[in-house]
C-alpha cells in the first residue's frame, strides 16, 4: 500500500476531500482570499522570477558543464590551476558570479515556498526561515568575495605559496 501526502495547494486534504477554500456556494472564504494583501505583489514578483531564473539558469549551468567537462581535455583538465585560470577572466568571473547568485536566490525561494506549504507552527516556519535565510546570506557573500579576491598566487610574509603555474617570485 502506498500512502500519498498531498501539499496543502494541491486542494485536497488526507481525506481525499477537496479543501480549497470555498464554500458550498463557490465563493472564497475569507482566510483564503489573495486581495488586499499587505505583501503586494511580492508573491506574483516571486513566481515570475522562479521561471525566469530557471531558463536563465538552464544556460548558465549546462555552458559550465560543457566548457568544464567536454572542450578540450575534459575532466581531466581540471585541478587547481583550471579555476585559477577561469577565474583570471572577467568573463567566467561574471557568469559563476551570476551562477551563483541566481542558484542561490531561485533554491532558497523554493524552500521558502516549501516551508510555507509545510510548516504548520508560526514559530517552527520563523526558525526555518531564519535559518534559510541565514545560510544564503553566507553563501552569497563568501562566494562572491572569492571570485573576486581569488588569489592563485598568494605571498606570505615575502613567501611565495607553491603553485606550478606562478611565476618565480
Ligand atoms: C536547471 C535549471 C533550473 C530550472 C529550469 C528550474 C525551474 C524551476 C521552476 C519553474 C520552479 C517552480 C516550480 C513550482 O512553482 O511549482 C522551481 C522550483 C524550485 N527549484 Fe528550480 N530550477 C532550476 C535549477 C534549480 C537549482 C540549481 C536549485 C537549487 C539551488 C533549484 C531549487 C528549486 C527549489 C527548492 C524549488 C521549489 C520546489 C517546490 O516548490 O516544490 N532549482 N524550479
């Protein structure tokens, strides 16, 4: 036997009844109404940019795998002086920043929308959040001040790091 849990947009619940929100008449009971909102138009905002990220991101994601794997050597080609040498170039700064940033804005967006569907306490959906919330912000931020402040030929204290590719100090 398998057992199927329905979300609570699928408009149904466990019983297999519909719980859309109307009334026996059809109209929409109040707690379900999406007029007058104080939120805006932030939701609609949120849907549109779920879609157009993905599109966007379906470019930036399969051109990083194909020029990663496939041009040249391949796979074998990667290894440290690889993104050293990808990262040297505005052009692959910008698209891993851009990769980065939209990856990151469209999956936390979904689990919001996840944890609003399924956290049913008001504390425990806060917590999730916060906790959501706080990680991409990490994640965005130590990203991007790698991609822009990677060194691959750092010196310390007058020492040069090892690095075949570096030049002699
Ligand atoms: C290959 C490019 C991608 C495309 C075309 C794409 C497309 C989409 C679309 C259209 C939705 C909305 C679905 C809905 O509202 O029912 C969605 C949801 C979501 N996406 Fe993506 N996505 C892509 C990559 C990613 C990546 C890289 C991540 C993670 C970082 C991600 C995480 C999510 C999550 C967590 C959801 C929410 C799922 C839900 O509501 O049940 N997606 N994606």
């Amino acid at each position: 036997m398998t057992a199927t849990i329905d979300s609570p947009r699928s408009g149904r619940n466990s019983s297999g009844k519909n719980s859309s929100g109307r009334n026996s008449s059809g109209k929409i009971a109040p707690q379900y109404r999406r007029t007058g909102g104080s939120r805006g138009n932030f939701e609609m905002l949120a849907w549109l940019f779920m879609r157009l990220s993905g599109v966007v991101l379906v470019v930036l994601i399969f051109g990083h795998l194909f020029v990663n794997l496939m041009v040249g050597e391949g796979i074998h080609a990667i290894d440290f002086g690889f993104v050293a040498g990808k990262w040297a170039d505005p052009f692959w700064q910008v698209w891993d920043l851009a990769m980065l940033w939209l990856a990151m804005l469209h999956g936390t967006n979904g689990v919001r929308t996840i944890i609003n569907d399924y956290a049913e306490k008001d504390s425990t959906r806060l917590w999730l959040k916060i906790v959501l919330y706080a990680a991409t912000t990490v994640i965005i931020v130590l990203g991007t001040l790698v991609i822009f402040t990677f060194n691959p030929c750092p010196v310390v204290d007058g020492v040069p790091l090892p690095g075949g590719f570096c030049p002699a100090a």
